[in-house]
C-alpha cells in the first residue's frame, strides 16, 4: 500500500497507472489541497476523488478505509456512497482503501490517544491524526467519522455524471437526477458507466454540493445486503491465511512469558529434526519455526522446548494485591461535578466493591500475517485496524524505510481490538527479510491467548448517599485499573511516544481510557470519578467496547442496589433520576414493555441496566437464573437508539453480536494467571456461551433522525449488569465480580 501522494496534484498522479483508458482524478475543492489522491484505478476505471472509480461497464467501487473484521463496514460505507449517487446497489464493489491522511480517524484517535494528543497544542491536536495519516478503525466510529466525507463524494460524482450527461443532450445538469445506475432527464437516461469517462473531465460548480432529497428510490435506511457475505459464504473472500505466493513457507512462533522475557535457550536439533522444516528464527524475544506445513512448524516449535526468563511475579494474587493497594491509595479527579464532599458529610452513605478479570479477544481467526521480501520492498498481508501504524512497525522491525513497505489489509475473521496489536507485522517481516523468501506467519490458538493483550482487570469502590424520596444527593465511583491509555499509546505508536508526538505522556496523572464510561448517565447533583492507577505488569490491548465494559458494570450493579435501599423497583428508580435523557428514558421505558417487566421482585428473576457510549443509548431486559452450578439466561430484551440508521439488518446484526459477546463476559471469556502465564489457553477453557447457551434476543430500534452514533461496541457494556441483576432477582445474592460465577 503505497504512502501518502506529494503535497500538490502533478501530471504523474492525476494519470493513475500510467496508460491509455486508465482514469483521471477530479480533485475536488472539498479535499485538503495538499494532499493527493493515490486511489488506483484498473483499465477501464474512471476515479472520482479519494472514495469512488466508476467503471466503463458501469461498476461503482467504494474504498473503504475501514478494516472490515464483521462489523459490516464493507456494506455500510459503500451504502451512504451508493444513496447520494443513486447508483445500483447491484453494481457497488468495494475495496480497502490506501494509505493517505485523506482516510485519517481523528475520531479514533481521540478515543485511543486522548491523554496523550490532549497534551499537544488545540491547533495541532486538530490535524494530527490527518498529518501522521492516522488510519484506525476503533470505537465504532467508522459511520459516524466517514458518513460526512462519503456523501459528498456521492454528491460530487453525482454532479460530474449529470453534467457530462446534461452537455450531451444541451439541456441543464440541474434538470438532471439519478437512480439505479442511469442519469435521467425526463423520457433520458444514460448509464453511469457510459459516461464515467466524460465526467471526470467536469468540473464542480462553486458553493456547497446539492445533496440528494426526498425518500424515492433510497439506499438509506433500507437492509440492502452485505457486499462482503457471499464470498464468505462460498469460500473465496480473502483472508491473511489464504495467501499464497510461489515458493512460501509456513511459521509458528512462540513469545515469552508476561514481562521483560528474554529467551534462554531452544533445542534446536529437536526442531530440525521434524520432517518439513526449513528453518529455525530466534530473537531475544520469540522463536519461530518456519516449515512445509504450518502443522510442522508447530510441531517444531513445541519440539524446540524454548526456555524464557523474566522478571517479576505476575499471578491472581499480585494482581488483586496491586488493585487492592490502588483503591487504599490516593486517587486522581477523572470527572467532579458539584461538590461531593459536601454532599456526603453528616449522612449515611451506601458502598460496595466490584472486581472484574481480565478478558480475552478470542477472536474466531488467530493472529495471521504473510510478507514477502523482494528487491528491497516488503510486501504484507495482514488484517489490521491501524495501517499505517502496522506499516511502520514493520519497517521499524528490519530496518528500511516505511515508503518500501506495501501493506495489503485484509478482511478479519473478528477482532475485537486485537489486530490494533502490530506484532505479527514486526514477527513476519523479520522472518521473511531473515529467510528471503514469502512466510506466511500463524499463532497457535495457545499462543493467542498466551500472548494476548487483555482487557485489564480492575476494581470499583462505588459510594452514594441517598435523600428523601429515593434521590441520590451524592456519588463516588473509585476505579483502580492500569493506566491504560497510556500502555495502549506506547504499543500502537511505537514505543517512543515522546519522539512519536514530540512531547511525554502523561506520569501520575489520571487516565480517561481507563475510566471512559463512569459517569453516571443520571441527574445526580453531585459526582466524582476517581482513578486510582495500578501497576499489574500485564500487557494492556483494546478490547470491545474498552472500559465501558466494566464501568457500565459498576454503574449499573451499584444503582440496583441503591434501588433496593431506597425500596423502589430498579425501572422507576432509573427513570426518576434521568431528567432530560429523553433517549435513555425511551429505551428504558421500551423494554420494560417489551419484556414484561415485573418490579425486578424477587423471584421474577428478571433485571434491568442501561448505558449510554459513542452517541447511542441502549438499555437491556434481562431473564436469568443458576442451572446446576452455571448462569443460565433465558432472554434479553433490548431498546436501542442510535440515531440515524443507514443499515437496520446491521444494526440488529452488532446489537445481537454484542450482547453475547457480553454475555460472554458475563459468564466466561476471562482468565487468571499463575506464574506469568494465563490459565486459559484455548476456547475450551472460556466458558463461552454455545448455541444451546443463547437466549430468546429481542430487539426494537427506536427511530430517530439525530446523527448517527456508534453501534459495534453498544450492546457489550449493557449486558453484564443486567444479567447480574436478574441473577439478584432470582437468588436474592449481590454478584459483584465478573464472570459472575468467580
């Protein structure tokens, strides 16, 4: 994937491939002037900016600077394109977009790196993210970042397509509109790909883009199918472990233990001596075994027996003693809003304890790359959430410049935040420079949970007090969790973070990352949020929904048993304290109704919890009761409101994902540790849900036409808690750790 275009449009990139019938590039006012559009184009293809190519035969091809990992980007962006234009939805493609601070996340980045871009000057925090090219795809952002840009890409290519056709008939661009791949005027019509190649030749008329009105024949808001199912569904979609290129070789590996692990020793007799082995690569930090078969590196590299030392303890203990030391120690103000203190002088306050472990990604695909080193280029294959970033790890690993580095992402088998994680970037470029032919490098399911980045453990002391009447006067969330906004910084932005924004990362202060998601959604009149940092010498990574996926638990735990305290039912004590959430009361008020909400009394083993993250509100219904020692959940029952819908099968599709990934959470996906390494070392020891597992889901999405707001990440928050309380309802017993049965 080639790097950013030169600073102006030259001759040599408006002609994209250097032939005849190739397409022009129409550079658009609304694009940063200094940036170039390096969106290549096959024969016959016509670019439209940085997002579109129409081809003669009439296909429209969307790049999508999202890495699809099932979240339906692939579908969703091409979409919001394929509406403005008024194309066929039967004729759209799409393909990965190229590297170009065009495509940058600042949205993202604001999420991930918010800490450490916070400390940069407002005007260059503004148009980092663009300068460094930063491509990401994290914090259900995609939409909510792209929709903008995608329709004005529509819009512009649908004013070239009706000018070109308007100039051929000498009648007016204006009287001009479009639908199903045609431009029509009047009793006219001409197909996009007829005129492709003319339009680009059209300029855009001054002032702002006319964007398409009115309901006929829209995209927008309908279920159009995904671009990306049938080629899974028949096999032929591309993944990294689908590569092949002539003469590769397959690689296991196999990485120390958790902490500064330096590898001792290997047996590497032992490893050659398995039939298909080609080649034994050891750094100070891995080992890998590179075969015929993936199946012999394996096998050589468990042969090989490697021997790593490292320094410090990590197990259940020290991590409980580490949180447990945070909590006793003084915190850091994430959030204060009236006076607390006050609020909870002379009066009894209520308190409780919540612990979560950690979590693993277990995504469906373990990690995968494939590189190829060739006359001083390496080429990768790999599924990534941060392009860019991947690219210079790899160059970083052996030593060349990021410009010889082409990264082809690939569509992901899930993630979940894992593949932010450019390991295996660094891992196969060595292995493929050091071996100079194409490896195609594969962890073990062992080795990904081995050497995962987990979802931190963490710890809440919640304290309240309540008025008269029910009403909280006072609240205190106090969250001791690493300092992970600073962890994450360090792993994505390569290390040297200092050198990376030209300034340092933040010491004793709070982190919001590790604390996103703990302001109560509630009018309470006074709040605090404090972090209170700690040190548990695990590897922090990104994980679903982020620190939601536990503050959300706090949250909502600790408000069912202030419910009980003040002896109201847990639906009406929410909604008293909601003031103006009109949303958030909505969703509340939906499932209640949906599921036939009984009070939450005992016995009726039902539970309620809501949440609000990335602009969207969601509140949950949960049935759930112990079966023979397990948490057995019966339904779920859910009321979302994400603003604008462009896709609602999509958006069914990531709520339904979501609430048994949190499901999953509830009941299983986490793992201790005994002497630097995780007891789980495969799905068998997660304890995730199974089809007999999973509950009755209903789903209503309420409409609305606020601006979109993310989806992917909503429902995990919400789940846990709603099923922790219903497990209250049915026993009468506070569960307050996750997994629940812990």
């Amino acid at each position: 994937m080639p790097g950013p275009s030169t600073p102006r449009i030259t001759r040599r990139n408006l002609l994209i491939g250097g032939g005849a019938g190739v397409g022009l590039i129409v550079a658009w006012g609304l694009w940063p002037r200094r940036y170039g559009v390096n969106l290549a184009a096959a024969e016959g293809e016509s670019v439209f900016g940085a997002y579109l190519k129409i081809g003669s035969d009439g296909q429209v091809t969307v790049a999508v600077p999202q890495a699809e990992h099932g979240q339906g980007v692939y579908t969703a962006l091409p979409q919001i394109v394929a509406d403005e234009l008024g194309a066929d939805w039967r004729t759209v493609a799409v393909e990965a977009a190229p590297i170009n601070p065009l495509y940058a996340n600042p949205l993202a980045a604001g999420i991930l790196f918010g800490d450490a871009l916070a400390l940069l000057p407002e005007a260059t925090r503004a148009t980092h993210a663009e300068r460094t090219a930063l491509m990401l795809t994290a914090g259900s952002t995609s939409v909510r970042r792209f929709e903008a840009p995608l329709r004005a890409a529509g819009a512009a290519a649908r004013v070239l397509l009706c000018k070109a056709a308007a100039r051929g008939w000498g009648g007016d661009w204006r009287s001009c509109g479009t639908a199903d791949g045609f431009v029509v005027m009047g009793e006219r019509r001409e197909r996009f790909g007829v005129l492709a190649e003319r339009a680009v030749r059209e300029s855009l008329p001054g002032g702002e883009l006319p964007l398409r009105t009115g309901d006929d024949k829209r995209l927008i808001g309908t279920p159009a199918p995904r671009l990306d199912a049938p080629a899974k569904v028949d096999g032929s979609a591309t993944f990294a472990g689908d590569v092949r290129r002539p003469g590769m070789v397959f690689a296991s590996i196999r990485q120390g233990p958790i902490g500064d692990a330096r590898l001792l020793s290997i047996d590497k007799a032992a490893a050659e001596a398995v039939p298909g082995v080609v080649s034994v690569v050891q750094t100070d930090r891995w080992v890998a075994a590179a075969a015929t078969t993936w199946w012999a590196a394996n096998r050589a590299v468990d042969a090989m027996a490697p021997r790593f030392e490292t320094h410090g303890l990590v197990d259940d203990r020290s991590i409980a003693s580490a949180l447990d030391a945070a909590l006793a120690g003084e915190g850091a103000r994430v959030h204060d809003a009236g006076d607390v203190d006050a609020a909870f002088a002379g009066g009894r306050t209520q308190t409780a304890t919540y612990r979560v472990r950690a979590a693993l990604h277990a995504a469906i695909e373990p990690t995968s790359a494939t590189a190829e080193w060739n006359d001083g280029t390496l080429t990768l294959w790999m599924p990534t959430q941060a392009p860019t970033l991947a690219r210079a790890a790899a160059a970083r690993a052996i030593g060349i410049d990021e410009d010889r580095v082409i990264l082809h992402p690939t569509i992901a088998g899930g993630s979940f935040g894992a593949n932010l994680d450019h390991r295996a970037a660094e891992q196969v470029a060595v292995l493929a420079r050091r071996l100079e032919r194409p490896v195609q490098l594969t962890w073990s399911r062992g080795e990904d949970c081995l050497a995962d980045r987990y979802r931190t453990p963490a710890a809440a002391r919640m304290t309240a007090r309540l008025g008269r009447g029910g009403s909280i006067l006072g609240w205190r969330s106090q969250i001791a969790a690493p300092r992970t906004g600073r962890d994450l910084a360090r792993l994505l932005l390569g290390g040297d973070v200092a050198a990376s924004l030209g300034m340092a990362l933040p010491g004793d202060r709070s982190d919001a990352l590790a604390t996103e998601g703990a302001v109560p959604a509630y009018g309470v009149p006074n709040v605090a949020v404090d972090h209170h940092p700690a040190d548990l010498g695990l590897p922090a990574g990104w994980w679903r929904s982020g620190a939601h996926s536990y503050t959300a638990f706090f949250t909502e735990c600790f408000l069912d048993e202030l419910a009980g305290f003040a002896g109201m039912e847990a639906h009406s004590f929410r909604i008293a304290m909601l003031g103006g959430d009109v949303a958030l009361a909505r969703c509340l008020s939906t499932v209640a109704t949906m599921g036939g909400w009984q009070g939450g009394v005992p016995g009726s083993a039902q539970g309620i919890a809501c949440h609000r993250m990335r602009g969207s509100a969601i509140a949950c219904m949960a049935e759930a009761r112990l079966d023979g020692g397990r948490v057995k959940v019966d339904r779920l029952v859910v009321a979302v409101d994400c603003g604008r819908i462009i896709n609602p099968d999509l958006v069914r599709q990531q709520v339904e994902g979501g609430l048994i990934f949190g499901m999953a959470q509830a009941v299983g996906a986490a793992t201790g540790f005994d002497a630097n390494l995780p007891g789980v070392r495969g799905f068998g020891g997660l304890d995730l849900p199974r089809l007999a597992d999973s509950p009755e889901i209903m789903i209503e999405l309420i409409e609305s036409d606020a601006d979109p707001g993310g989806v992917s990440e909503l429902a995990v928050p919400v789940v846990a808690p709603a099923i922790a309380n219903a497990l209250h309802a049915a026993t009468g017993r506070r569960y307050r750790t996750l997994p629940l049965l812990t």
